[in-house]
C-alpha cells in the first residue's frame, strides 16, 4: 500500500511542475465546470453550480475507451463510491451496481438504473451497446435521487442515449474483437500425486498419492470393455497389461507421473466476443431520428457455452409549434446456451469444481474428444467435465421491449407540462436438462464407487410486464432581475406484473427429446410454481429551484408514494430533501486564474425504502405442503413467514457536504464529500417456534448508520493544440455499522454455518463475516492440544472482519497527441475480507498448496507460535507436539477432516490492485478520408484486466469483487465459480 501512494504522489508531483511549465503553451480554454449542463433527475437539467449533491458524469468516449460490449462492466474504476461486484463469471454474466455502501440488511441495496428518463435494470444496461450511450451521470448523492423516492434510495445511474445529428444525415460502424482467457486458477500444491495414504491410485480424486517420480503410470478408468467380457472392469488394470493407450478408445491414459501445474487452465478454451453495430443519424430544425442494430456473439471460456444478444433501438422526436414529441422502441433478445451446475441428486457436481478435484499430475486434456460420453474418467468421485459440458446444460431465451412515447406542450415561455408514458415487457425461457448415464456396464472392486446420472428436465417461464408513467408542469420564471425560480410539479404512476411457472421431473422417457410430456417422474404439486404478482404505486412530487445571481442555488423536493405492498390503512409516505449549493469565486470575484472556482454545497434528505416487502408480504398466503396434516396426501396451510400487518418502509436520512475547486483554468479540479446515512425501521426476520403455526416474521426494528467520504483529483498537466495529458484519482471510504437489532437479539445470520457465516451484529460492521477460530492465549499464541496435535477450537464463531472493502482507490490517466489517445484506468480495494470456500475442499482432496509444502511421509509439522499446557494452568512455547501427527496418514486426517472446521483458513484478505483497462487507439486524419466519403475512421487496441496483484494470503483461490450470493451476504466465494478472465482486443470505427 505505502509502495502504491509514493507512486500516485510521484505522478502527482510530476505532473503538478509539467502544469506549471505548459502554462503558456496552453492554448485551448475547456468550459468552465460550473456552466456544464447536467442531465438529473426525471430528466431536469441544471448547470453544475445548482447540483446540491455529488453527481459525476461519465463520457462516452470515457465509457468506450476499451471497447467492452457490457456498459456496466466499463464503469467500474471511473467513479469515486461506485462498487461494482461480479455476481456470475458465466457466458450469461451480470454484475451488481452500488453506490455508497449499503442501507439496508434484507432489502435491495443496488443502484437504480434510468436509461432516457425511464426506470430500468442493471441487466438492461448490461445488454445495451456501449456505443449508443452518449453520458452516465452517476448521481451518489441521496439529494439528487430524492425524486425517485423509494427507487432511487440506492443512488441512481441515470444514462443519456444518443440522439439523431442536427441537419444532416450520418451512419456509423462501431465493431469490436475481444480474445478472452481465463486470468488465474488456484494454487496448488505440485509434489504430490493422485492417490491416497502414499498409495497410488488411478481412481481417486485425491492428490495424497506418493510423491512425484517420474515414472510411467496409468490414470483414470478404461474406456471400453478390453477383455470383450461384455463389462468395463475397474480392478486396477490399465497400462501395464499391455492394453491399447492410444487410439479412438484407450483403455487408460498412460503418461509419466509428473507434475502438470497447467492443465486446470488448459482445461479452458480462448473465448473471442464479435459485435458489430450500425447506427443511423438523421435531424434537421426540431426533428431528430436514430436507428441501430447491434449484434454481439460471445464463445465462453467453456466450449459449447455461447450467447448472442441483437438489439434494435429506434429513437425519434419533433417539435411542431408548441408541441414536442418525442419517442422510442428498444428491442433486446438474449440467447445463451452452458454447462449448468444443476442439482444433481447423487453428486452435486460443478464443472470448475470437478476440474479441481482432480491431482495436480492428472492430464486433464488429453480426456478431449474420447470422454464426452463418459461420465467418469480421470476418477471415479467426480464427474468428467467433458461429459458434463455436453450432458448437463441450460439453454435460455429473453425477449425484452421498452416502448415509450413523450408529448409536450408550451402554454408559454414560462409554463410547459410533459406526460412521458413508457411500458416494459420482458419473457424468459430457461430449460436446464440433465442426460442420463448409468454404471450397469462396468464391473470390479472400484466400480461400485460410481454412481448412476438420472436424466431430468427442469423449465422456467417469467413474463414482466412494467409501465412508468411521468407528468411534468415545469415553471421557469425570474422573479427579479436577480431570483430565478424553477418549478417542477408532477404525478407518477408505475404498474408491475409478474408470472412464474415453474416444472420438472426426472427420468426422459426418451433420450434427448427435452419437453415435459416426455417427464416420467414429474414433480410432485407442492413442488411446482405457477404464481402470477401484481403491485402498483402513485406518487405525487415537487421539485423547486432558486438561484440568486447565478452564484447561490437552493433546491427543494417533495414526493409522497402510496404503494401497494403496504398496508391499506398505512401505505402514504412523505419524503423531503433540501439543499444548498453555493459558488463564492462567482459571488465575491476572487481568486483570478489560480483558484477560479469554488463551490461550497450540503443537503439533507429523508427517503424511505418500501421494497424491501415483498409483493403480497402483507397478505396471509398459503402453501402446498406434501403429506401435511396426513401423509401421502396434499393439503394447504398458512405459509410459515408472516409479515406484520403493520409493516412500515425501511427510513434513510442523509447528510451530506461536498466541495468543488478549480485552479489554474480547471487545469486542477478537486471535489469531495463527507455523507452520514441512517437507516431506521430496517426490516429483519424475526424467529419463532414452528408451534405457533410461523417460524418467521418480518417486522421494523434495526437501526444502521453508514459514514463515507470521497475525493476526487483531476490535472491537466501538459494542454496544447496537438498535445493533452489529464489525470483523474479518486479514493472513496465508507462503512456501515449496525446499531441495534431488537431486543434481546445481537445479530442476524443472512448465511450461516459451524464454521463460517455471514451476519449483521449489533455494534459491528455490516456485513460481517464471522469464522471458527483457534484458540490463542493472552499473547496471541495458538493453543495446541497436545494430546493429538490440533489447535483448540473456539465454541463458537468469532467476528472475523467487514466482507465490503472500506477503501477504493482509482486512478485514470489519458494521453492524446493529435490522432493518437492512450489511456489506463486502475483501482486498489481495501479493507475487505472474504471465504475462500475452494480452500476447503484443496485440503480435502490433498491439493491445497500448503499441504504440499510438508514433508508428508515425515508427517505433520510444529505449528508457528504455537502453544501447550505447562500443566500448571499456564502455557509453554510448543516444540515438540506436531499438527497433523507423525505419519503420512495422520497429516491426510488432518487436511481432509480437520483444517477446514477452523473457519479462519478459509477466511482471505480481500484486497486487490488491478489494471482495469489499457486502450490505444489512433483516428486518421480527416483530409485524408473525406475524400472517400467517410468523416472519420479510428482503430483501437485495448486489454482489459491484464494484471491483477491479491494479497499475499489469496493465492488466486478467487477473485474477491466476485460473489456467490448476489444479495447482501457478500464475502464468499464458492467452489462452483469460474475465475475471472482477461480480454485483448481490437477495435475499428468508422463514420460516414
């Protein structure tokens, strides 16, 4: 860390004297940042001197700098207090976005997404072309969310698309190639073989084999019945009774016993991404028009997995006299096919996971093309991956729309009124099957370890329907020569529909015909879904605007909700906010050229959270429950979680003080912000015993506060007509401390387990992780039970630190000369810690990297300050008593049984530095392409995530910006996760 800040100084200071050099080479003058025009909420546009609250704005050519076909992903590392965190590594990967920390324990804590002044979804800005987005104002601030109420309490990302060119007609091509591999895999102990207890084994999944000598040996089962028996015989016969090894079906695989420290990484193929876009601009005075069509086809990192995503987007608008029109279709459909981790009922398998099942010398590649129909090969617990990639899939299909349509009216050159009416659908299919394969042919001793695949189908159906519609009175008037006064009335109106039918069941009549008539075994009733939702909401809101000489602003907003999924008697709220943004160099006229501008502004504002309850919470429903009140027989009872009737929305009021400066012409920007959130009736579950007919109860109780502060740096060292060097920096701090959960209640399990979970404690930080630890002494000194070795266990699960990072640091720099613009984005996060959940199953299967770093047939090792009893209620130093015993088999005890009960070896730093992006591209000079019709033409190199560096304790076990569960209870990563990948790509533009 103290190598990372002396850098960002250095370049800092360095270019802080190239600014003060290039003065008078400076011959471009950039807008004041003041009279920038920002795009907030329900589309109100303000210059910057009168947003009260923390807002940035990222550019497109910011956006797609490194050509990343997914707009989410391309945010990450350009804002201050902006986390984004990976929920799903697959070919169909989605990422969660949040600002500021989080407000609530059970509730939502993502941002909300606004796309053309329309309520969105991360996953729509996912699926959304990079290159049609004109700006992303990220607005962090509570203030300027306010007007969304209840959406908008995460913060809001409000996107601007583009719209047609002013009196004249483009088109353009964006196109991109993106070659993807796998970043990192787990690092693994290479001394040591498959087998088990020093005993070589071809079946088994373990690595506690003998140690690695280089001679000839067999691995895995035989492929087809050598002996002409009618069986494939797993009796320890392979290689060495002269069968064929090589062929369209060997007997085994036969290759020295070695080491193969690439062959998990191997395992993964190279992705490649194609998207091309073609965009078409045409306006002329008043009337605008665009049109484009993308197309983005995606081969995963898995062979076989892939996703092809067409979009259409139309926008168009005209001003007629005194009317304004303005509207837009937008079309997505999303086609993915991949090896699933579905339910398996006798193994549980996941391809990643079997892959690291395996020994570190199995020669995992040389199974491509002779196993596919196989479903156990290099051993006999865990299935083939090859088999599974091509059995075991999930095949899925949306269709989204989003049509909107705007008209306007001036009643004068004060007064207009706008109705914005927008409606959403979305359809889903998704059928996850699973292919039959049974153990009948195979025979001998090992064979009865393996375990028949049942085939089984599984479909999901969801339908949304979602209509958002806005109605504006906007006033403008100067009261004086001196007040301005804006005013902002209007009524929301939103309508969500929803249906799920879920079916399934086991055994195809018919192999590979993937439709439920063809379901032998189908679901029972109390197992099938078929569930339609509905809810709504009204919303009345203000929005007022004084500014007084251009240099002193106060805003106001108001927004009263009544929805749905409250009570009837309880289901209206009012929700404040105010603000005040002063600029002191325009209202004094001081400072000249070095400090030439100053903005001082705070606000405070109270929004509450209502859904966090859920659609029919309030309702008492019932469930379908097999064999209730008498077995064998179907029968319905009131659901086992209630909701108090009572509910109430979960309330968060916010402070928050921001600064702005502008030195030497903007040449230097800083901005920061100190905010304090509290959260207040937080929703929590509160237990009961099942006797009383619930066992879970959600009321209002808990209390959270959250503090956090961001700064941002910009510079502008060197700026001349042909030459441009900025820099951008920014740090972001945040924390959220529960204060109180109910009484007689401390803590909350969100995930809970014997040897780690995820909890909100009252007086900690949330979320926490809590592990299993070994017992120390008052000295820190791990109290070894000196009877067998192993550290003494604490009773019961300790506080083991915040699973969300206190600190992010980013950094951006871009060089332009002429045609050329190079750029890097970077980020650093601290603070976090995580559950490397794959570490548990390394030691079992004798892979884990410290595992091999013991001498095994010497047995176990002295632990490092360690302790035992001095028999006279004291301890000593522990020289003699080994962890892991004496022999090889009791060290295999210990890694495969008892290392992972101690919860603090799974736990992991979760900091991490990574280069984000690096981009080069070059435009050539326009004289030189007009004369072939085009207006400009740009290539573009880029890399995105090409280095990473993890702290020295996670030894690429995992990612930590990944997450298992995608809700609040971050901090694990599981076993089943594919690692990150990195991308090298290319780029070509062209406008005609």
């Amino acid at each position: 860390m103290k190598k990372l800040t002396t850098s960002v100084l250095a370049v800092v200071l360095t270019a802080s004297f190239a600014l003060v050099n290039a003065q008078k080479k400076d011959t471009i003058r950039t807008q004041n940042i003041g009279e920038v025009i920002i795009t907030g909420a329900l589309g109100i546009k303000k210059t910057a001197d009168a947003v009260t609250s923390s807002q940035q704005v990222v550019s497109a050519e910011e956006l797609n700098q490194a050509g990343n076909s997914n707009a989410v992903q391309a945010l990450t590392g350009k804002v201050a207090g902006l986390q984004i965190n990976l929920n799903n590594s697959s070919v169909n990967s989605n990422n969660s976005i949040q600002l500021r920390g989080l407000r609530s324990i059970s509730g939502n804590n993502d941002a909300l997404v606004v796309i053309d002044n329309v309520i969105s979804s991360a996953t729509v800005l996912g699926s959304l072309p990079p290159d049609l987005i004109e700006s992303i104002n990220v607005i962090k601030g509570a203030q300027g969310a306010a007007l969304y109420g209840a959406d908008g309490v995460n913060g809001v990302i409000i996107v601007s698309t583009k719209k047609g060119a002013k009196n004249k007609l483009s088109v353009s091509y964006d196109g991109t190639v993106d070659f993807e591999s796998v970043a990192f895999v787990p690092k693994r102990q290479m001394k040591y073989g498959q087998g088990w207890d020093k005993a070589r084994d071809q079946y088994e999944n373990g690595a506690w084999g003998p140690a690695f000598d280089g001679s000839i040996t067999a691995y895995g089962v035989p492929l087809y019945d050598y002996n002409g028996d009618g069986f494939i015989t797993l009796d320890g016969i392979g290689w060495d009774a002269g069968l064929p090894t090589t062929g369209d079906n060997p007997a085994a695989i036969v290759a020295p016993y070695i080491a193969r420290p690439n062959e998990v990484k191997n395992f993964f193929q190279m992705g490649t991404t194609l998207s091309n876009s073609i965009t078409l601009n045409a306006g002329s005075e008043g009337k605008y028009a665009l049109l484009s069509l993308n197309n983005t086809k995606r081969d995963f990192v898995i062979d076989g997995d892939k996703s092809n995503k067409t979009s259409f987007l139309f926008k168009g608008g005209a001003k007629v006299n005194k009317f304004t029109f303005d509207g837009g279709l937008n079309y997505i459909r999303t086609d993915f096919s991949q090896t699933t981790s579905m339910y398996d009922e006798t193994t549980n398998d996941s391809l990643y996971w079997g892959l690291l099942q395996s020994a570190p010398d199995i020669p995992i590649t040389a199974y491509k093309g002779i196993s596919e129909e196989t479903a156990y090969t290099y051993n006999i617990y865990y299935q083939n991956p090859y088999w599974r990639m091509k059995h075991v899939r999930q095949d899925y299909t949306r269709d989204y729309y989003s049509a909107n349509l705007g008209a306007g009216y001036d009643i004068n050159e004060h007064v207009n009124v706008k109705y914005t009416g927008n409606l959403q659908g979305t359809f889903s299919k998704n059928t996850s099957h699973r292919d039959a394969w049974s153990k009948a042919k195979y025979n001998g001793a090992a064979a009865s370890q393996l375990k028949n695949v049942t085939s089984a189908l599984f479909v999901d159906d969801r339908n949304s329907f979602d209509y958002y519609g806005d109605l504006l009175l906007n006033f403008d008037y100067d009261l004086t020569s001196d007040v301005n006064l804006k005013l902002n009335l209007g009524h929301n109106y939103q309508e969500h529909r929803l249906s799920i039918m879920q079916n399934g069941g086991a055994n195809l009549a018919v192999p590979g015909v993937y439709v439920m008539t063809n379901v032998t075994q189908p679901l029972s009733a109390s197992a099938l879904i078929n569930e339609s939702y509905r809810r709504n909401s009204h919303a009345v809101f203000a929005n007022l605007d004084l500014a007084y000489k251009n240099f002193l602003f106060l805003n106001a907003t108001g927004r009263n909700e009544w929805a749905s999924q409250l009570p009837v008697e309880n289901n209206s709220y009012f929700y404040p906010s105010v603000g005040v943004s002063f600029v002191p160099t325009k209202a004094f006229n001081f400072g000249g050229d070095l400090v030439n501008y100053m903005k001082i502004s705070g606000n405070w504002t109270k929004v509450g959270n209502s859904n966090t309850i859920g659609w029919y919470d309030i309702n008492k429903t019932t469930e379908v429950v097999a064999g209730y009140p008498f077995g064998g027989v179907n029968s319905y009872r009131n659901s086992m979680v209630q909701t108090d009737p009572n509910i109430r929305p979960e309330f968060i009021t916010t402070s928050e003080v921001n600064l702005d400066l502008g030195f030497l012409k903007d040449r230097v920007r800083v901005s920061g912000s100190i905010y304090q959130q509290d959260t207040k009736d937080l929703i929590t579950n509160q237990t009961s015993s099942s006797a009383a007919g619930i066992n879970t109860k959600k009321i209002n109780i808990a209390k959270m506060q959250s503090k956090g502060a961001e700064i941002n740096l910009g510079l502008v060292p060197i700026k001349t007509s042909d030459f441009k060097w900025e820099i951008n920096a920014g740090y972001s701090y945040n924390e959220s401390i529960v204060q109180e959960i109910m009484e007689g209640v401390n803590e909350i399990a969100l995930v809970a387990g014997t040897t780690w979970g995820i909890y909100a404690q009252k007086g900690s930080v949330f979320p926490l992780i809590k592990v299993s630890k070994m017992q120390r002494d008052d000295q820190g000194r791990v109290i070894i039970n000196a009877a067998n070795g192993n550290p003494l266990l604490t009773s019961s699960l300790e506080n083991a630190g915040s699973a969300a990072p206190k600190s992010i640091y980013n950094f951006s720099t871009n060089v332009s000369f002429k045609g050329f613009k190079l750029g890097a984005v970077a980020d650093y996060r601290y603070g976090a810690k995580f559950i490397a959940d794959v570490k548990s199953g390394l030691a079992f299967n004798g892979s884990l990297y410290d595992s091999g770093e013991v001498v095994r047939e010497n047995g176990g090792f002295i632990m490092e300050n360690s302790v035992i009893s001095d028999g006279a209620g004291g301890y000593k130093p522990n020289t003699t008593v080994y962890t892991g015993g004496t022999s090889y088999g009791s060290l295999l005890t210990y890694y495969s049984s008892i290392f992972s009960t101690y919860g603090e070896n799974l736990l992991t730093d979760g900091q991490a530095f990574k280069i984000r992006e690096i981009s080069l591209s070059y435009s050539i000079p326009k004289t030189l392409v007009k004369p072939y019709g085009l207006e400009e033409i740009t290539f573009g190199l880029h890399a995105r995530n090409p280095f990473k560096k993890f702290a020295d304790n996670n030894l690429d076990y995992a990612d930590p910006e990944s997450s298992y569960y995608s809700g609040n209870a971050r901090g694990v990563a599981n076993r089943t996760q594919y690692p990150s990948t990195k991308v090298y790509g290319a780029t070509l533009n062209l406008k005609f």
